[in-house]
C-alpha cells in the first residue's frame, strides 16, 4: 500500500514532479525514476525496481506501524488523511543539505531552491533533462554568491561549510550510519546550519531512524494544543524528549502524519 501524492507531497523531498495526473517523475541518486499507482500498487514505469522498493520503504509494515499510533482524535484524523503515506530512504547527504536549506522556509521555496541548485551545480542525467543534487566537492567549491544566487541567503555559508566537512571527509556519512541515534545526532549537530531539528529530520528520512521526532512550529501547535496542554511556554526540545516516546519506535511516521494533516488542512481552510 502506498499513498504516492502525499509521500511526495508531505515535505520529506523536494523534487519529485507530477508530470500528468499520477505520472511521477524524479531522481533516486542519479537515476531518472518515473511512477505512478495501478490498483493500489507502486508501478515502476521507468528505474530500477529494487532500488524503488527501497527508497519508498515498501518493506516497512504499515499495519504494524499504524498499530503503535496513539489512539485519539488528533491521531486519527492524521491517519485517516495520510493513510499509505510512507516515510523515504533518502541519500544522506541530498537528505541533509536540502534540509540544511529549509531553515524558515516553506516547502514551495525549499523545491525553488532545490531545482536552482541541482539547475548550477548538478550533473545532467543523459536522456533525461534532469540534473543531480550536487555532490559535497561540487558545493564545497562553489562560492558563497553562487549559493545565495539560488536563493539561499544566508544559508548558502552553512550548507558551504558543511559540503566542505562532507567533502573532505571529516564529516564521514557512511562512517555515521553505524552510530546510533543519540550519537548521531549529536554528531550531524557539529555541522554548520543543522540544529536539532535538522538533525532529527535528517535521521528520519537519510538515515532511516524511524524513532526521530522532528519539531517544526506546526509539529509544536499541534503538541501544545492536543498531547501538552500545559507546555505553552515550553521549547521544541523539551515538546520532543516528552513527546516522542508516546508515539513509540514510529514516532517518525507519526510526526509526519500529523505534520502534513496539519499543512494540507490549513491550506485548505485558507481556500
């Protein structure tokens, strides 16, 4: 089961493009990838199958995963609207740079960023006209001005530095998977530009730490007005350290479907 439009709509990934009605396009890595849903199912019209699969986690239960939501209304409601909703295995690093720009910006502006980064710094895909997320050492060389002229402002110095680390290797990526959470966490936060929201989003959906409990302002509206109403005053750290374990070892699907319920019901609202 898989819900495609809110998967690639719910603010994981930035790039994915709807070319006609439930015609998907977009790159896993390097690979052009074009998808859409027949009788519920994921069908691959262009990419490779296997590496599908494992980006769109179709081997997490999502039966096991809903049974460890919280049974209230605010959860429900969630689920009711995200239901097939899957949480992506992402590239680290693409993962962690796009988020590392996200810092006050909504997800229109997050994609506008995006594609003028991939549009300057990224290798074209032959037979595609797509281009790459830029590799470490692309942006790494890349001048501050450059970066801002996508958009970033002043973002374009954190995720420079940050490529810089990446790029040399002091900051080894693949070396981090093995740490476990709270590890990595606190050594993504070393990296300029990534607090612990950052951070958390960055285990979630580049390292497929399905526990992390990313607290943006509206993941922090709904805390306070529906899980702890007498943490007006309280921070986005101390929302997650009381919050996250009551949503379990899924507590990043659940953040997710609360977070994208919340979005898509405000816009809605707005007409």
């Amino acid at each position: 089961m898989i819900n495609l439009r809110a998967t690639l709509e719910c603010g994981q990934v930035f790039h994915w493009t709807e070319k006609e009605v439930g015609l998907w396009e977009g790159l896993i890595g390097k690979e052009l990838t074009v998808l859409r849903v027949e009788r519920g199912q994921l069908e691959v019209v262009r990419g490779n199958a296997t590496r599908v699969a494992r980006y769109f986690a179709m081997d997490h239960d999502l039966a096991e995963v809903y049974a460890g939501f919280p049974q209230d209304e605010t959860m429900l409601a969630a689920l009711d609207f995200c239901r097939g909703l899957r949480i992506l295995r992402q590239p680290a690093w693409e993962c962690l740079a796009t988020f590392i720009t996200s810092s006050m910006k909504q997800v229109v502006h997050i994609r506008q960023m995006s594609f003028a980064l991939r549009e300057l710094f990224g290798r074209a895909v032959p037979g595609s006209g797509w281009r790459a997320y830029p590799e470490p050492a692309r942006l790494a060389g890349a001048s501050e001005n450059e970066l801002r002229a996508c958009g970033l402002g002043y973002r374009a110095k954190n995720l420079q530095a940050t490529a810089q680390r990446v790029a040399s290797g002091e900051a080894d990526l693949v070396g981090w998977e093995v740490l476990d959470d709270d590890d990595l966490r606190e050594a993504l936060c070393t990296l300029p530009g990534v607090g612990r929201k950052v951070a958390n989003c960055a285990l979630l959906f580049g390292f497929g730490r399905l526990s992390a409990f990313p607290v943006d302002t509206w993941i922090a509206r709904i805390m306070r007005r529906s899980y702890w109403r007498g943490g007006q005053k309280s921070t986005p750290l101390a929302l997650e350290r009381r919050l996250a374990s009551r949503f379990g070892p899924h507590a990043g699907y659940a953040q997710q479907y609360l977070f994208h319920h919340a979005r898509m019901t405000a816009r809605r609202a707005r007409g």
